[in-house]
C-alpha cells in the first residue's frame, strides 16, 4: 500500500475518445496507480458493455463513478490546474513539460487543487483551442513514432504521478483559481482592454493569446484573480469616467 | 530523436500469451520506445490479422521481425542477462527490483551484452520455474489493483529503459555469461556436489536452488563461469580418484 502524498484530487479527462474500450483502458490504468477519477467529454461511442471489457477488477468502480460532460469548458470549471498532453510540438503552445517533472510539479499543487490532465481524440489529439485553456502542456518523450495509444499514454502519466506520490513528502501550495475564475478574469480583461483601445476589436484573440501565455507560466492563485480583476474594475470605472466625460464636452 | 545509449540489445520476451492483440500493443509499446526485438515462446494464438490490428504504423516491422520459440530455456539461450517481471510477491524469488532502478541498471550491462526482460501469460504470470531462470525480479509499482494489463506494463519497462537511455552515459561492462553458459555451469556443479554427497540425490533441486539464488544476485561474467567450472572439472577429476582408491581397496 502506499503512503506519502493524495491522489484523489486529480482526473483524467478524455476529450472525444472514439473507441470505449480504450475508455476501459484508461479505468484499469488509473486503479492500477490509484488515480480514481474519470471525466468524459463529448464520447464518441459510450457503450457501457464495450467500454467495461478491458476493465477489470475494481476499475469497474472508476468506469461506474466517471462523469460524462457535453461542453469541454464546463467540464473543466471546477479545476484549478489544468495539463494538456499532446504528441504534437507547435508554436503556438505555452511551455512545455515531461510527465516525470510534471508529476513532481502537481502532487504538491493537488493537495489542496483540484487538478485535470487532458487527452484528445485517438486520431487527432488536442486542438489548440483545448490547449488554450491548459496550465501547461505535457509531451510522452518517445524514440521514434511519436503516436501512443491513448491508455497507454494515460498509464505512463498516471505511474509517473503515482512514483512522485510515494517520492513526495505531503507540501501544500495555496488555493489556485479554478478555470471559473479565470475565465471570467480573461473576459473582463477583454472587455477592458478593448475598451482603452489595447485591443482592435476586429481581431481580440491575438493579444488575449499572448496574455492567456504569460499569465499561464505560472499557476494563478484565486487571490491573484482577485487582485487581477480589482484593477480592470478600476480601469472599467475610469474608462466609463472618460465616455462621461467627451460626452459632457461634446454636448 | 534519442541521443545517448542504445536499446538494441534489450528483447521482451512474452511468455504463452493468450490474446494476439496484446501481442500487437506491446509492439507499438516497444516502437514508441525504440526497443525493437520481440520474442515470443509458446503463443497460445499467434493470428498474425488479429496481432496487426494494434500495431500501428513502424510498430509493423516490430511484428514482422518478431522470432517463435517453442521452448522457454531455448529462446533465453543467447541472453546473458535476464529479467522476470511479476505482479506477485514470493518468499522463493531472488531480489525485487523496480522498472525505474532496473532501467538504470541494464543500460550499462545492455551495451555490450543481450538482456531479456520476460512477461508472464495474462492471466498467471510467470512461474517460478520461469523465475527461476533470471538474474533479477522487478515488480511495477502500483497503488491497489496490481495486476496490469500486459502491454501496459510493458510500455513502463520500455518507457523507463528509454528514459534511462537518454540520461546515461553510455558505459560498457565485461561480457556476461549467457543462459546456455550459466546451465551448463549449473548442470556441472549438479553432477559434482552430488557426487560429492553435498546434494541428496533424491531431492536435488533443494539446493541447487539456493545455489541459484546466490549466483544470480550479480551477474556472472563469462570469465567467471569459466573458473567455477575449472573447480567443478577439478573436483570430478578428485572424486574419480577417489573412486578408483576405493575400488582399488574393496578388491
């Protein structure tokens, strides 16, 4: 049995995963590392008979307690941290990690946050619209070809987490801000952004980007929102100040 | 791509194993990994259609060069290091290892000589007539369940030796002894210590498998196996004299 740290507060989310036995897979995997917590989004195939084949033992507990959304955002409200894995190397995507200094990263920051690792459809994997909202980006370092199953690879994560669980004495990391927070922190940031003329309204995402990367190099605490939003409230009121202002004047 | 040690000389080995399917996930497993060389003894279901349905893209060449044995001792003959993997823990077993310490330990033996790393059937695991026969026993890690799913557990053998690979410098150790080697010493001293009155010829195996035990706690090199059977030549050659004394004295 294992001592050291908790597991319980990270999940495994599949993202449109196309064959369920794989989703049984990914059960078996988790229970074998002590990870017990499955979140479905948009399954293209949720055949319950299929899916619970290759899941034996108690991994039938984690298929039968796994919770199935239709919208990836929602799904990922309630967490604090979010990992995007892809076998894919872009431009576009924030900083990259490993799953053994992953692992070693979140077991502190899971004590006290709830915490998602993400994988994309087999075919495809993630877009860069999923990896948009994600923390930060974990890649399978590999030989040759690059593409791995899907348990196969939620079993590499989900070792490495449990070896760094056994390594790690208990730390805690303060409160982070779930994706709630910080997606109602990002549109704020839009809005007023847009407002003081940062952003051209014709093309909002180019600078939103850049900010949505600086801001996920490290994980924001909700204090930090908190903070974050205090001043766009500001800039919001002294923007509104202005408007009143040329108004007057203009009349 | 992987700069550092080679994995070229790293085979798995899968024992009897029933579902051709595994057999075409652990392929892809080892390709991911740049482990190449797949042994099989005794399949229980080699249909080459059903072991091809996993096995994606270069994982195919894995497939096609794969060799058959229909003899566990006979395919385990050109190897001078062997691994046995298990689920279970025994009182009869020579010392426990995990994947993560095997991996930096085999990559230096691996550079100048053939390791095996050998799976059990998926239902029962290796034996310990099979265990009997590997210089070393490593058991992965696991939280509750601990049976893995057989490709599973194969993808964190050969994602741990490639993680090693990439962090070692490569090194060389002297050429071990290779299995036909180490039975023939075996096989010798057998014969000897019976001769002798050290083994009860009734009950031989007692013995012999604490001799076992001790000699594969480190690897025997080839040199060192020609000396031990330099001694057991030598004690036959004492026992004949010995022999013939005392026939020489009953006349």
């Amino acid at each position: 049995m294992a001592t050291g740290a908790r597991l319980e507060n990270i999940s495994i989310v599949l993202v449109e995963t196309q064959i369920p036995e794989n989703i049984g897979s990914v059960a078996r995997a988790m229970d074998n590392m002590g990870v017990r917590r499955l979140v479905l989004v948009e399954p293209k195939n949720c055949d319950l008979t299929r899916i619970l084949r290759p899941a034996t033992g108690s991994s039938v507990d984690v298929v039968e307690q796994m919770e199935v959304f239709a919208d990836f955002k929602e799904a990922l409200g309630p967490f604090q941290y979010v990992v995007g894995t892809t076998a894919r190397i872009g431009a576009h995507r924030p900083s990259m990690t490993q799953p053994r200094r992953l692992a070693y990263d979140i077991i502190p920051i899971s004590q006290e946050n709830q915490v998602a690792i993400v994988f994309g459809p087999e075919d495809s994997g993630l877009t860069n619209e999923h990896l948009r909202y994600c923390h930060s980006i974990a890649t399978i370092p590999t030989a040759r070809f690059p593409s791995l199953n899907l348990a196969q690879a939620v079993m590499i994560f989900c070792y490495e987490l449990f070896m760094a669980s056994i390594d790690t004495e208990p730390r805690s990391v303060p409160r982070l801000a779930n994706r709630f927070e910080l997606e109602g922190m990002y549109e704020h940031m839009a809005d007023v952004l847009k407002k003081i003329g940062f952003i051209n309204p014709q093309n909002p995402e180019h600078w939103m980007l850049s900010i949505r990367r600086f801001l996920s190099r490290l994980p924001l605490r909700a204090g930090e929102v908190r903070l974050i939003r205090g001043i766009c409230r500001q800039m919001n009121w002294y923007t509104d100040q202005y408007e009143k202002e040329k108004n007057r004047k203009g009349r």
